[in-house]
C-alpha cells in the first residue's frame, strides 16, 4: 500500500458513520430546539487571530498549532499561505466572523452552532487526535453578560450528551472572575508557589512565569501534591465575580443540574472570565473530558471588535463515540426494498423499477452484480431490505414480480404495474 492515513487522524466508515449522522443530526434538532443558528467558518485562519485570542502562552498556541506554508508564491512573493494555521478549535473563527460581518449591528444577541474537524498537532493517543471533531455554541452580544445564560449553554451541553445516550458524565464548575479578579489571583498564585517552584514539573515551572493557572490543572503526580498544598481561597474575587457564580449555581439546581465545583478547574486559554466549566466521563481514563467551555467577555473586544459579552462551550465528538462505547454490530441501516434480478433477463426491467421507485421516495437498491438469488438474497440481508423483488424469468416473461415480505418470509406474487402502490400501502 503507497498512502496511509496521516498519523493522528481516522477514517470513519461505515457503519461506524451512522453513530456520526446520529450525533450530528441529534445535536442539529437540538441547536434548533434551542434557537441556536449554524456557522460554517474556514479551516483555516490566520495564525495571529489564535494566538491572539487562546493567547501566546497557552499550550496549544505554544505546541500544538499546525501552520500551513506552500511552495507556491503568490504575487508578491510571499509562500502562499504562510502566516495561516489550521484551526485549533472554534472559537475564534466564530468571533473573527462575528466582528468581519458586524453582527453587532444587526443583531441584540447571537447564538451560533458548529460542527466541524479541528486540528491540533498532539502525540497521538486514545481519544487524542490531530484531526478530532468538535460540536460547539457562542453566544455573543452586548449586556449578555447573564447568569441565565451561562445556565443556558451549559444546560445544552448536558442536555446534548444526554441526548446522544450518555449518563456517567460529571460536570465541574469554577468561577475564574472578571479580568482584574484574574490578575490578583495570578499575583496571589505566583507567591504561594514560588517556595515551592522546584517540585513542580518542568514544564509548569514556564508555566509559573507565562501562565500559572495552568499549574492548578496539570496532570502530573507532583504538581498535583503542591496544588492540593496550596491554601486558597476565593479571596481575590470581587462581590460583583462572587455573586454572579452564586446566581448560576442556583440557576442550575432550578434546572435539577448536578454538578460540583472545583478551584482547580482553569482552563487553559486566556480569554475565559467568570464561569468555566468542564464536563467529563469516569469511563475515558486519562483523555477524560469530553467538552469544556465558559464565558469570555472581553474576547470581542481584544480582536477588534465591540465590548460585548460571550459565553460558549466545545465538545469532543470522538470522545463522546469513545464515552459511549457504542457496539458496531448494534449499529442497523435498513432499506425498503432490495431488488433480485437475473442478469440475463430482467435487469433493464429491474433498473426501470428501481428508478421509479426511488422517485417516489422509497429507499431501495439493486443486485447489480449478479449471481445466483441466494447471494443476491444475502446482499439484501445485508443492506437490511424491508422487502425484497425477485425478477425470475418467469416472472419478466408474465410481467410479475415476486416480492417478499422479510419480516415473516411470506412470498406473493403481483403484477409490475401494481409493484409502487403495494409497496406505498405496505411501507
Ligand atoms: P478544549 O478546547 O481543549 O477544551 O477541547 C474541547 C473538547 O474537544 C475536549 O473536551 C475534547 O472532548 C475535545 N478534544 C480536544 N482536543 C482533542 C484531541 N486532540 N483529540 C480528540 N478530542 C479532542
């Protein structure tokens, strides 16, 4: 074999793609259930509107950003597309075309959905890709900044997974606080960790000096003993920042949503603010979360655009399929109709049919290859046919069909010009 995949990414087939399409079109029905409209951005952006907005110290800015460059120039001079990268996650597309289409002046409130592959150069592991799916929502306006909101879109992230059939899930929450909350807190951090700066990993003592709350999420056994040593408390938030993460919490048991909090939880991106969150599964092992979000009020602003607020959250698809341990063999398509024929006699007969009643919208699908009725039998087995059409040589030279019902194996005998209505009334 000359090609194989790149490394970190999959190919998703049948009939592990109709979880996909179930996934989508669940989440579709739910998006318009929630009045939530769908974005569809570019691939690709150009790099600066992510470091920008995950800013340039967090991890995925620092490892894990896939930039693309060609060997073509463009009329300048210039490699074309160099200064671009594959998009890392939604985010800040969706803002970047929120602000380029001035949304602000045509609408009070915006509310996207998307659904769509994201790139990030990571050493590939279970449940960790460098193509992975992503279902996401913004929701972006002036004076937004509501409680019921962040209660909104982390009810639609709950409600999303429980709609895709999965129950062993915990959400955790954490308040991050405004922009000058954050700076205190960071200020604070830094003291109570700086005695103990050796025992942390190597790569959260860089951390310490480009983004110490990473420090309070890292993985590492070590890190996790300093962390749990630390003495902090919310001191550093302001009543305003305390008061609204009291009114979401409420919200949320208003709404019978479980939750727990936890001081520990970040986020690894610079523009959260206030409420983040992340939901996650016991059954994942150590790629556990399967989507996180949280409000970033000041994002908008920074890349250009209007002060107005915004809340959002990503989950992981193949996460979700990984939580979910759906079994293939379970997984069932079915067809109305498989039509047999012989191909000596029959198939343009057949072909006729097969056009005339897929046109009247009945799903069905033609032997083409051949072979005895018993193989053909197996393919419409396979293809799960509600009803099979046998074109035998008797039946073409009589203008018959016979056609079985595969629910009781009974077997009838009609005329071809009555096959559409029998098939309608029985369907
Ligand atoms: P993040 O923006 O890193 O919080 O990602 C949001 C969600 O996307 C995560 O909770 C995962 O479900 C999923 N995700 C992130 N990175 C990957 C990856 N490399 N491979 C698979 N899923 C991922």
């Amino acid at each position: 074999m000359k090609f194989t995949l790149p490394r970190g990414t999959r190919d998703i087939l049948y009939p592990e793609i109709i979880l996909w399409q179930q996934i989508e079109d669940t989440a579709r029905r739910i998006f318009s259930v929630y009045n939530y409209r769908e974005v569809r951005t570019p691939i690709f952006e150009e790099t600066e509107l992510f470091e920008r907005s995950m800013g340039e110290s967090s991890d995925v800015v620092q490892k894990q950003m896939l930039n693309l460059a060609s060997q073509r120039v463009d009329a300048d001079g210039k490699p074309l597309l160099s200064g671009f990268s594959l998009r890392p996650e939604g985010t800040a597309a969706v803002v970047r075309s929120y602000i380029q289409n001035n949304l602000y002046k045509k609408e009070r409130i915006s509310k996207f959905f998307y659904i769509g592959p994201m790139f990030r150069g990571e050493r590939p592991q279970k449940g960790r890709l460098r193509q992975f799916h992503q279902i996401g929502v913004e929701v972006i306006g002036a004076n937004t900044a509501s409680p019921y909101l962040d209660a909104e879109v982390i009810a639609l992230s709950v409600g999303l997974l429980k709609s895709f059939g999965l129950k062993m899930f915990k959400l955790k929450i954490n308040t991050l606080g405004s922009s000058s909350d954050k700076n205190k807190f960071s200020g604070i951090l830094r003291s109570l960790l700086e005695p103990k700066i050796s025992l942390l990993c190597d790569d959260c003592q860089q951390r310490f000096d480009r983004n110490v709350f990473r420090v309070l999420d890292c993985k590492n056994k070590g890190c996790r003993e300093v962390v749990n040593s630390l003495d902090i408390d919310y001191g550093y938030l302001s009543e305003g920042s305390i008061r609204y993460y009291e009114e979401v919490k409420t919200i949320l048991k208003d709404l019978g949503i479980e939750f727990e909090e936890s001081m520990s939880l970040v986020r690894g991106l610079d523009y959260y603010t206030h409420i983040v969150f992340e939901i996650a599964s016991d059954s994942l092992g150590s790629q556990d979360a399967l989507g996180a979000g949280g409000r970033y009020n000041n994002l908008v602003y920074e890349l250009g655009g209007p002060q107005v607020d915004a809340v959002g959250f990503a989950l992981g698809i193949e996460r979700i399929l990984l939580a979910g341990s759906y079994e293939e063999n379970t997984i069932t398509s079915h067809i109305d109709c498989f039509i047999i024929s012989m191909q000596s006699v029959g198939l343009r007969q057949a072909f006729i049919l097969l056009n005339e009643l897929r046109s009247n919208g009945i799903c069905c699908d033609l032997g083409y290859i051949g072979g005895s009725i018993k193989s053909q039998m197996r393919m419409a087995n396979k293809a799960g046919a509600r009803f099979v059409i046998i074109f035998g040589e008797e039946e073409v030279r009589n203008n018959e069909i016979t056609v079985k019902d595969m629910n009781d194996s009974s077997q009838e005998r009609i005329s071809l010009s009555k096959v559409l209505q029998y098939l309608k009334e029985k369907l």
